[in-house]
C-alpha cells in the first residue's frame, strides 16, 4: 500500500489505544513520535499457533530491498521458539505422522504443501529449540531435517541433530543435490522426486560422516 500507516489508522478507528497498538508489533514508533506500520509494502504470511490461531506475521518485500523477510518480534502472544509453521496444517493430513520433515524458511514448507506435500512445517528463523523438538517429537514417529544445501543451512541442521538426538528422536537428514533450498527444489524437479529424497534421508551418523569427509581429505 502507499500510505506509511493505513493500518495503525484503521486500529485506531477501532478504538484501540497507542499502548495496544505498539505492543501488537504490528506499528512502530519513530523517534519524533510517528507512528509507522512495520510490515508495509510486504507480502503477509500469517503465523498461526497449533489451534489455528494468529499469533504473529512475516513479511516479504515485493522487490530487492533489504531486510528480504521480517518477522513480528516476541511479544505477549508470541514466543517463536514455541512454535512450528504449518504445525496446525500439517495435522489436519495425520494427526500422528509417520515422517514430518522441518524446514528453514515459510516459503519451503508453502511450497511443498501446495504440491501435495503436506507433513512439513518450517522453524520460524530460528536456531532449533527444545520447545520445537518437543512438537516435533510428539507429531511425527520420524523427523526429517530438510534445511538448506548451503555452509549455514548445514551448520544448522548440525545444532538441531544435537537438540532432537538429545530428545531420543529417530531423525534423518535430507540430501539435496543441485538447488540451494526445497522450494527451489520441488519447483525444479517436481514433487514425485522430493518425495523420493525424503525415502532416501540419511542417518545422523551417515550425515556426520558426511560431515567430516567434506572437511578432511581422508
């Protein structure tokens, strides 16, 4: 939208007050007193928690500014650390799934849902917690870790093998050769081929030694 503060106009009419409104972290306030909508200009993904309800917003710039993707920071409501992106879609499939498989960014687990792909749900841009282990662990017999093929998708797939490992869950870990995400992925060679590198996953003792082999000319 054009107007810098569409939507702290709209809550206001509401009738909800300044102090409601900033501690949403939907509207920012400028030093000189302005009130400014964090998320204008964005494309919106609304987070939902387990009950379907909306707790918090990620958003993504439509052109190439920078930041790419901003998040509604912690609030009252919101603890990202508590909960798993399309935890409440992917239930609607299998309350208990066989395999749920945990990606990095919103836009990997849409992608794979709308191609028919739907035990996955994406951490919400964070380092692994104990929190999101727990759900994982209590939803799915198996947890399959589809982060990105690059050094920083790697190093954090290797944090959260340590979290689920410590949780006693049976984990395997995804091998993507030639796209850098399962997003570009899946639209590159299309979900019969995903599904087949999910039956393919590694073990975390394979992944390690992976691991090792990548760093050391044995």
């Amino acid at each position: 939208s054009g107007s810098f503060n569409e939507l702290y106009t709209m809550l206001k009419q509401k009738g909800y007050a300044e102090e409601e409104i900033l501690a949403s972290s939907l509207v920012n306030k400028t030093q000189d007193g302005k009130f400014i909508d964090r998320f204008r200009g964005r494309l919106m993904f609304p987070i939902l928690d387990i009950r379907n309800r909306v707790i918090a917003f990620g958003g993504r710039v439509l052109d190439d500014s920078k930041p790419k993707y901003i998040n509604s920071p912690e609030n009252i409501v919101y603890s990202k650390g508590r909960h798993l992106f399309g935890l409440n879609v992917a239930k609607k499939f299998e309350t208990k799934m066989k395999k749920i498989i945990i990606v990095e960014g919103y836009m990997d687990a849409i992608s794979l849902h709308q191609r028919g792909i739907h035990n996955v749900v994406a951490s919400l841009g964070t380092a692994m917690t104990e929190q999101q282990g727990h759900l994982l662990r209590n939803n799915g017999e198996q947890v399959i870790i589809g982060y990105d093929s690059d050094g920083a998708g790697q190093a954090a797939a290797m944090r959260g093998l340590e979290i689920l490992s410590n949780l006693g869950c049976d984990i395997r870990i995804l091998q993507m050769e030639g796209a850098k995400d399962p997003d570009e992925y899946v639209i590159k060679y299309g979900s019969g081929r995903f599904k087949l590198l999910i039956d393919n996953a590694i073990s975390l003792v394979e992944f390690k030694i992976k691991m090792v082999k990548s760093k050391y000319n044995l």
